[in-house]
C-alpha cells in the first residue's frame, strides 16, 4: 500500500534510482504519473518509452503512456496503445472508458457508440460507466441504447419461480435468458467533452499532510476517482487495505443508493467504532476517511477539514 511522499522531488529520485537498479513495470508507470502530474510531460513520455522498451506488455505502462498521449492530444497513438491494451488485459471498463473519452474528443461517432453499447451491455452496475452513459444520455447521444437501472434487471414473480424450480430440477443447466432488445444505432454529432478537473498527485499529498496534522487524526486514507487507495505516512498497510475496501463499497453502494432513491448525493459520513471514529466523505469524486481518536470533537474536526479542502475542491 503506497505511502504519500512527504516531498515529491526526493520521490522522484527514489524511483528514478529504482528504475536503473532495480526496474519493474509499476516503478516506470509509478515514475511516469508523477512526471506528468507535475507537468513534465517530455521527461514522462521517455520513462514511459524505456519502460515499454523492457516491459512491453506491461498494463500499468501502457495505461500511464495512453493517458499521456491524450493529455497531449495524440489521440491516433493513444488509441492504438489503448487497443493493444485491450488484447493483453480484456475489454476492462477502465479502457473502455478512456476508448470512450479518445473516440469522444476525436469526433469518432462508430467508435462513441461502439464503446457505449459496451458499457451499457456488460458494465452496467460501474458507476464511472454509469456516469459516462449519462453524460452521453443528456447530450442526446444514447437513442436507441439503453442504461440499465436496477429496476430493469427485476424479474416478475413467476418467471423468477420458474428460474428457480429449473435450476432445482439441473443445477449445471443454463439459466433461462430474456432476448435483448434491437438496438438502432443513431446517427450522432458529437460535441467537445469538457474535462474534469485533474487534481495533481503533489496537491493530494499535500492534503493528506494537512489532515492527517488536524488534532485527533491518526491516519488518512484516500480513495481517488480511478480507484487507487493511497495512505498518509506511517498508515499501517492493514488499515489502508481495509479502510480501501470500505471506501470501494461506500462507491458501489452507499453513493449510487442516495442517489437513486432521490435523497440526494451523500456527502459525509460517521462510524464510531469501540477504540476509534472514522470520518469519511466525499469531494469531487475523491474519498477521504479519517481514522481519529474515540473522544475527538466532531465538530472541530468538520471546520478543520472544510477549511483544508475548500481550497482544493468546491465543497
């Protein structure tokens, strides 16, 4: 479980160490996120470039080189890098939407919709996938293909009874299927795609420095929007681990439910536990838990925090 880097500079010329003595695929891809976090993009294209030179089927460097590429608009090579990552690691929803945002920013109307009908047919249920069908739904851009809701994967009583006493009679049989509906594929213009706010990787550690200096914080855990859980220094790897997972289910329930039940997005949370308080919430699709005393005072505690993250995050 990877520790914040008090100073990003000395990170650096740690793995830039490590990379001549002892290289691996994470190392160059690790290196490379922070070049390009820090807006040094030539020197990240060439740790990308030796990396894939010795490692040239690694997902972790074709994902970081990909990124790069789109972030300096090379977008014929960044696709042909995302479609190589494709054959090696599968249809991942994670490439299927930076395919999605390429195809989108290159007016590539087959390739927008070849990438939506996959997110809608097989990623229904991943709320990034979720929230780039919306975004393509309310610009107009999904006729003909729909988002599943929770609701459509209901089955009425009497055919979920049938499913039931079929797999009672063979329980190696195939489950009975509905036929999917035909779907029309539109003829689409596609706009700009607004990017969202990239926060640097030198700015997380910084916030993470601040919280974890708040009175009565012990340890500072951060889930980021794609999925990475990363701990403030001296965060014991059992902790991170386990407050991760709980973060990864905080995404895939806790916000989606909110949402879908129309109370609104959730915003914070509080579990109090028999030796310690986590304060967990959410800012800009980034979730921070805290790990505090038992005693601490919740309401000093939300005005430190606020004050922390207002400068980073519309909060």
């Amino acid at each position: 479980m990877p520790d914040f880097p008090e100073n990003i500079e000395s990170k650096m010329k740690e793995l830039e160490y490590r990379v001549q003595s002892n290289p691996s695929p994470d190392v160059f891809a690790e290196l490379a996120d922070l070049y390009r976090t820090s807006e040094n993009i030539d020197r990240a294209i060439i740790i990308c470039k030796r990396g894939l030179e010795i490692f040239p089927d690694s997902h972790n460097c074709l994902l970081s080189y990909a990124r790069i590429l789109m972030d300096e608009s090379k977008l014929d090579e960044a696709e042909n890098i995302l479609k190589k990552l494709v054959e090696i690691s599968g249809e991942d929803v994670g490439i299927l939407l930076l395919l999605g945002q390429l195809y989108t920013q290159h007016s590539n109307f087959a390739g927008v919709n070849s990438i939506a009908e996959k997110l809608a047919q097989n990623h229904s249920d991943d709320v990034r996938a979720k929230k780039f069908l919306k975004f393509l739904e309310a610009k107009g851009l999904l006729n003909g293909i729909s988002i599943k809701e929770n609701e459509d994967k209901e089955v009425s009583a009497e055919v979920q009874e049938d499913v039931f006493e079929k797999q009672l009679e063979n329980e190696k049989g195939p489950l009975p299927t509905i036929p999917p509906k035909k779907k029309v594929k539109p003829k689409v213009h596609i706009p700009p795609q607004k990017q969202g706010p990239i926060i640097p990787i030198e700015d997380l550690m910084h916030i993470t420095a601040l919280l974890k200096g708040v009175i009565g914080v012990n340890h500072v855990i951060l889930l980021t929007p794609d999925n990475r859980t990363l701990a403030s220094k001296g965060c014991p790897d059992s902790v991170a681990r386990s407050i991760g997972l709980l973060l990864r289910s905080f995404k895939k329930a806790m916000l989606v439910a909110f949402t879908a039940l129309n109370f609104g997005k959730w915003k914070k949370g509080v579990m109090e536990l028999n030796n310690a308080t986590i304060h967990i919430m959410e800012s800009n699709s980034h979730l921070f838990a805290l790990v505090c005393d038992e005693k601490v005072s919740l309401g000093a505690l939300r005005i430190a925090v606020n004050t922390i993250l207002s400068k980073y995050f519309h909060i």
